[in-house]
C-alpha cells in the first residue's frame, strides 16, 4: 500500500491509495462523478469542475498517477471502473477554472489569481493544527478579520491582489516569528509551482536570504567562517524544531514538547477538554524480528493512517522518538 498525494483536490492535504499487488487505486475526490450525469467522462468533469479549485491540479496528479500500473480505479464518489486511457486524456484535456477558489483563466495569455481564497487554504491548513482562537488572535487588530464559517476565514479585508498576498504572511511572521511561516512554506511553494505565484516577498526576504547568504559566504572561506557557522546553526535549529518523522510524516517528539509547554496552560472554550493519549503497538519488535524491519515499519504507517482516518480535524499526530 502506498498514498499518492493529490493536493487541493480539493483540500491541501488530500491523497489516493495504491494497492500495489491488487493493481487498485482509491481515488479519493479524483475520479468522482455527478451521478445525475449518465455519460462516465462527462460526469467526472461535471464533479470535477463543481469542487477543484481547477484543472491544473488535476493535471499535476495525474502525471503521478498515469504511471503506476493500475486495472481499476475505486473513486469516493460513483461507481469504480477499470483504466482507461481515453478517460485520462479526456480528463486531463477537460479545462476549467474556478473563480470561487483559486484561479481565473481570462484568456491564453492572462491568469489573474484569487488570492483571498488562496489565503483561506492557509488559515485552512493552520487550523489542522492550531487552535482557531489562537489563529483570530494573529489577525486581531489587523487589516484582515476572520469568522468562523463551516471552516475559518476571511471576513474583510481593505486589501486586495499580490498586497492582501504580501500581508498576511507579514503579520503572520510579526504575531508568529518563523514557526508558522515554516509549517506554511509547503503550501506556499506548491502554489508557487502550480501556478507560478510569486512567493510572499517576507519569504525572500526573511527566511531565504540566509540560506542565499550561506551560499555566497561560503566563496569567501577565508575570513568569515565564524559568519558561515552562526548561520548554519540558526537555520539547523530552526529546521530541527520542524521535522517530521521520516516513517509516518508525523510531527516529531521534540516538535510535540515544544507545542506542550506553548499551549497545555492555555484557556480551552466553554465546554471543550483536552486530552493527551500515547498509543503503542503490541510486540513491534518481534514482528520486527520475525517478519523484517520493513514489515515493522508497514505497521506503524498501517496503524497512522487508520488514526488519521478516525480522528477529528482539531487533534494532533506525534511519533515518538
């Protein structure tokens, strides 16, 4: 079994799941019909068009998943179907964008952005792992208010355009420092590949131009290591602070105590608990012994994705070390 990421289809983090000795693929939103539609390829792109930000991201997973060898394909939504390459070619020819989410297509030459809606899959993906009351705080008094909808988002906004894009990652990193900027920067960057967006200058400003520094001081080895080490260090430490667990993609045991001591003494609202859970899997180490360090490890990723698939939205995934 192995998870194939499909980003912002439709949301940032969402992914299909490849049985490998079954030749199946489950889809996930991809491949998901309007089942008033009767035509297969027409309702796909019926569903498509009514809930992807737009085809670009339909593309870009495809290329991913037109190489894997595949018999059938199980979508979340419909019926299943075996693979077809003239449903992928008219899937991927299909064209549309979505003015309500993320982009919209004027014409060949001109793609202007919606970078209000593109800021909410931000607050989105912060939600998954902060508390909403700690993200309204960061905006408090701000140039941009958030309400709680279905989902966290603007409300208002005196900015629009690249400004509005700008902004909200300067006043992130002026509440927030280079933490959330950091948890942030993967979503920045798939967007920035998609579509081209320009990066938020705050991170070439900010956070690049050490590592550019890095890069040029090392030219000069001759008088300024002193420089090239503090530098190193600051980005180590900080990079430390955010790695996941290469196994699951979990967030690590050191990144879990620090988001402990910053939020366990919090005030929750009226009528919330919080709660911290260890779990750990019966005899690891024989089935590591016995069956193989590879076997061992499909079980802590097998034993992830079940939890993931069960827990709420507001709860938080550690792997210890």
């Amino acid at each position: 079994m192995s998870f194939i990421p499909t980003p912002f289809l439709p949301f940032p983090e969402c992914f299909a799941t490849y049985l490998k000795t079954e030749k199946i693929l489950f889809s996930g939103h991809l491949f998901s019909q309007n089942i008033e539609i009767e035509d297969l390829v027409k309702s796909i792109n019926g569903f498509h068009e009514t809930i992807m930000p737009s085809v670009e991201f339909v593309r870009h997973s495809m290329q991913r998943i037109r190489k894997l060898n595949i018999e059938r394909i199980m979508p979340r939504l419909g019926v299943s179907f075996l693979r077809n390459e003239e449903i992928f070619k008219a899937v991927i020819k299909y064209d549309f964008y979505n003015t309500k989410q993320v982009v919209e297509k004027k014409n060949a030459k001109n793609v202007s952005y919606n970078y209000e809606a593109i800021c909410n899959h931000m607050i989105r993906w912060l939600s998954s792992r902060y508390d909403n009351a700690e993200i309204i705080e960061v905006f408090e008094n701000s140039r941009i208010s958030l309400v709680q909808y279905a989902n966290l988002e603007i409300e208002n906004t005196d900015l629009s355009g690249y400004k509005l894009w700008n902004y909200f990652f300067e006043q992130v990193y002026k509440i927030k420092g280079i933490i959330w900027l950091t948890i942030l920067e993967p979503l920045v960057r798939k967007y920035n590949q998609l579509y081209n967006i320009n990066l938020p200058a705050i991170y070439r400003s900010k956070i690049f131009s050490q590592q550019k520094e890095i890069v040029t001081l090392n030219t000069d080895n001759t008088k300024l290591e002193e420089k090239i080490s503090n530098l190193q260090e600051k980005i180590s430490t900080t990079t430390d602070k955010l790695l996941r667990c290469p196994l699951t993609n979990l967030y690590n045991q050191r990144f879990m105590t620090e988001h402990l001591l910053e939020n366990i003494s919090k005030p929750l609202d009226q009528g919330k608990l919080r709660a911290l859970m260890a779990i750990q899997i019966d005899d690891l180490l024989e089935i590591n012994q016995k069956y193989g360090k590879i076997k061992g490890d499909e079980t802590i990723k097998n034993l992830v994705f079940v939890i993931n698939r069960l827990k709420k939205t507001d709860t938080m995934l550690f792997k210890q070390n």
